[in-house]
C-alpha cells in the first residue's frame, strides 16, 4: 500500500532528475492513484516543460531569422 501511494512521487523525482540531466522531452505521466496535490504539481511540472520546449524552439527560429538577415545584408 505504501509503494502504490508513493509511486506518483517517485514519478516526479524521476521526471524532475531527467529534466537536470537535460532531458526537456521529460514529462510526469498522468497517475490515477496520485493525490490531488501531487497530480497538480505533475501537470505544472508539465505546463513549465511545455513552456520551455517552446521558448527554446522560438529562439531558434529567431537565430535563424538573424543569420539570415545578415547574410542576406
């Protein structure tokens, strides 16, 4: 009973220490089992990584968009 409640904690610590180690693509599986709270703090986890995914993907567009307009000048 105690490793079926804690299971969803283990899940964010898993998500959070691939996410340290680099890994964006990470993310916190929906858990059916998982309390409230934590099911809460998985999908902000989530939304946050989401965020992230996009920032660094509109960064690059706008590298791009800068090594061109100065190739293009």
């Amino acid at each position: 009973l105690v490793y079926w409640a804690l299971r969803p904690l283990r899940e964010l610590e898993a998500t959070a220490r691939r996410v340290s180690q680099g890994d964006l693509d990470a993310r916190v599986a929906e858990q059916r089992l998982a309390d409230r709270d934590v099911a809460r703090i998985g999908f902000t986890l989530n939304r946050l990584l989401d965020g992230v995914t996009a920032d660094r993907r509109r960064m690059r567009q706008l590298a791009s968009q800068v090594i061109s307009a100065g190739d293009q000048e």
